[in-house]
C-alpha cells in the first residue's frame, strides 16, 4: 500500500489538480524552483531559489513543494499542482545540520505575511525546537487571526520523540500532524500531546519527493506528513470553493470524539463525501 492510498488521496487526485485560486502559503526554508519537476508549479512569494541547493533548509523545502506543488506523473505526490502556492522561508538555507527549526517570532511574522498575500491554508513543515508549555503572544495572536479570517493553518507536530506541544501545535485552530509508518503506526520520532490528539490529524511521514539540484529522495518526518493534509484542504477547496473554512476543516478532522494522544488518520475519501453531503443538503 502506497503513502497516498493509506489515506485515500486518489480519489481526490482524479477528479481536480487543483485551482490556482486557491492560494497554499508555504513556511518553510528557500525552495530550489529550478528543479525540472516544478517547471509547471505556481510558485508565488520568495521564488529566488537556494543560494546553497546542498544545505539541509533548501533539501527540506523543495521536498515539501514536490509533495504539494509537483508535476503529475512524477515520483513526487504532486497533491495540487493547479494550486498557487506562496513561498515564505524562514530558516537560512545555509542551515547544514539538524531539523529545520524557527523561533516563535519567526512565525508569526511568516503566517501574518501569508495571510496578507492571500493564502487561504498555510502549511508549516518548521516548528520550534522542543515543545514548551509557555504561550508567545504574537504567534497566539497570529494564529487567533488566521481563525478570524478563516485561513486553515496546517503544521507538523514535531520529531523531538517528547510528549508535549508548543504555541503552535496547541492553538484551537491549528491541525497539527504526526507522522505514521507503513503500518499506521505513530512514528518513533513523531511529538505527541492532548491538543495533538484532539485537534490533529495522521498521515503517513515516509514519503519520496524532489531534492535540491534536480535531485529526488524518499525522506521521514512530520514535516513530510503534514503536506498531505495541506494539499486535501487545498483539492477540497478546489472542488468545492464555497465551502467556509471551518466546513472544510471539520471534513478533514472527520466526525467523531477525540480523546487519545494519538489522532486518527487522514482520510481524504471520507472528507470529500462530508463534504459533498454537506453541499447537496444545502
């Protein structure tokens, strides 16, 4: 069983690539937009390249932009290549060790300039370096208004192996996502919590998509979870444009009581027929 059949994805994938008026906002490091596999993508934002392809930020990035932005019919999963996506890095692609990571401020200031461009789903593959009880005010407030004007925030619940979370991954309106194995089963790394159970969301994190220099990789990681989710808000908001923010949001959570650290897969089928449900009953 693939990545993309494990949480039902094909279907979506057949009946649209994608509008580009949906706009997907994309935090994370520089993307290497030269690669020949998103020749075709609509990349918005700062689309200046990798200063340095081999560095660690811009592999993570361009990775990220194969799963939501590649060429149909490549190894990529290319989710919505029909989709804009605008690219906001926010750590230096000349980061060569360890996870990407940001601070708060970071953020805040990415998610805010997102929004400002008109990103309706904002996917953050960069989270901060270990989860922390203590609140920061401006993501918070960020992120408070990210719910105010409907903009669905997506965001990897992180590979610290802690039981915990952090401003992000805590806010009521954030899905945060850990990764799973081939099995279903929560990857080793993968941060788990109560606002993570309860609010968030599975998907596989084992997954093969480009690298900088024209290059291809099969990589894990809540990072490389976290897309899949991003681009079944984004096909769904293609399919059904009318559709507010918190109807497609409650189709992709799914129906049902969380109580568990762990949140159950995604389903990508099961969303599009809530939410074709959703609009005939309208």
């Amino acid at each position: 069983m693939t990545p993309l059949d494990m949480v039902r994805l094909d279907g979506l994938l057949a009946r649209t690539t994608g509008s580009p008026k949906i706009m997907i906002g994309l935090i994370d490091g520089p993307v290497d937009t030269t690669h020949s596999g998103l020749a075709a993508a609509l990349l918005r934002g700062h689309a200046s390249g990798c200063a340095v392809p081999q560095a660690t930020a811009c592999t993570h990035a361009t990775f990220v932009a194969g799963i939501l932005s590649g060429r149909r019919g490549s190894p990529a999963p290319a989710l919505c290549p029909g989709c804009t996506v605008y690219l906001r890095p926010i750590f230096s692609d000349r980061t060569f060790a360890g996870p990407p990571s940001a601070t708060n401020d970071d953020l805040a200031r990415a998610l805010r300039e997102c929004m400002a461009a008109g990103a309706v789903v904002v996917n953050v593959s960069a989270g901060p370096p270990a989860p922390s009880m203590a609140d920061n005010r401006l993501l918070a407030q960020a992120l408070d208004t990210a719910a105010r004007r409907g903009v669905i925030v997506v965001a990897a619940a992180g590979n610290t192996t802690d039981l915990g979370t952090s401003t992000l991954t805590r806010h009521r309106w954030v899905v945060p996502v850990i990764a799973v194995d081939a099995h279903g089963r929560p990857a080793r790394q993968s941060t788990l919590g109560p606002s993570i159970g309860r609010n968030g969301l599975a998907a596989p994190g084992g997954l093969t998509s480009f690298t900088a220099g024209n290059g291809l990789a099969t990589l894990t990681g809540t990072s490389f979870a976290a897309p899949l989710v991003t681009g079944t808000i984004a096909l769904l908001w293609s399919l059904f444009p009318t559709a507010s923010a918190a109807e497609i949001r409650a189709a992709v959570l799914g129906r049902g009581r969380r109580d568990a650290l762990i949140p159950p897969l995604l389903d990508a089928e099961a969303a599009y027929q809530q939410m074709k449900e959703l609009i005939h009953a309208g």
